[in-house]
C-alpha cells in the first residue's frame, strides 16, 4: 500500500503532521511533486473502488494482479482492521475498461 499512499485516506494535511521520527516524512514518494501526484492517483483509485463499494487498496492490489508479469502482491497491515480492508482484494477483478481507464489516467500524470 505503499506506506499509506494508496489507501485513499493519506491527505497533504495527514503527511504534514507526520511525528518527526516518520521515516515516510523523508521519503520521495511523500515530497513535492511526487506527493500531489501520488493523491491524485490514490484519490481516482477511491474514485474506482466507490463504483464497486471497495476501497482504493483493493483497487490498487487488483490493478497490480491484473498483470501478467506480477504472480502475487505482499501486502501488509498494522492491524486486524487493515488487513480486513484489503482481503476483498482476494477475490475482486476490475473489468477491463477499468483496468485501461487506470493505465489512461497514470499516462496522462506522470
């Protein structure tokens, strides 16, 4: 979930209030530009997963194992709830005009 990043709940707002012994306060991915860029594309994932009643998680973990190359994603949690959040990920598959409308929209936001 990428340290927070792609579970649909990380705002500019939240980072900034990072304690100063978060390691993700240092982290490229959590820093300008990359981090408006990296929200936009948590929040189209929440977008995604809304249509389906899914959270972005479970948008970004079916994308990845829509992939031919990819065989399996780890995916971690700090507590029973997160785990919870993602299991549907399981068993969901995005329709492919989804999964082109995600490829779509990453091109067009480097």
């Amino acid at each position: 979930m990428h340290s927070g990043l792609l579970t649909g709940a990380m705002t500019k707002e939240r980072v900034a209030a990072f304690p100063p012994d978060d390691f993700r306060r240092n982290a490229k991915n959590y820093q300008e530009p990359l981090l408006s860029r990296n929200l936009a594309i948590a929040n189209f994932l929440k977008e995604i997963g809304a249509r389906h009643g899914v959270s972005a998680g479970v948008i970004a973990i079916s994308w990845t194992l829509a992939n031919p190359a990819i065989t399996a994603a780890i995916v971690g949690g700090r507590s029973p709830e997160q785990v919870e959040g993602t299991f549907p990920a399981a068993t969901f598959h995005l329709p492919a005009a989804e999964l082109q409308e995600i490829q779509t929209f990453l091109e067009a936001n480097p």
